[in-house]
C-alpha cells in the first residue's frame, strides 16, 4: 500500500489540471519518496522472511 501512495504522490502531479492543487502535491514529493522506499523495505523485508522458512 505504501509503494502505491508513493507513487501516487510522485507521478499526480503531471495529471492535475488546478495549478494550486497542482504546487500543494508536487511540494510533498519528499513524502512520495519516502513512502515509496520505506514500501519498497517492507516489501523486502516480507520477502526475505518468506524465503527463510
């Protein structure tokens, strides 16, 4: 879910017609990217768990 919301964050802007709406998402792109690393740990996380057993 996180790598998702991340994603959202960082490519919406390119699709958002209101220029204020437009500034308020691109300035949070530091959260786009962190949400979609810290997804993408979790992510790895599951699958080196998953691999162990």
């Amino acid at each position: 879910m996180l790598v998702l919301i991340g994603a959202g964050v960082l490519v919406s802007p390119a699709f958002i017609q209101s220029p204020g709406l437009h500034d308020a998402v691109a300035g949070s792109a530091v959260v786009g990217w962190f949400s979609l690393a810290l997804g993408i740990a979790f992510l790895g996380q599951w699958a080196w768990r998953r691999r162990r057993k």
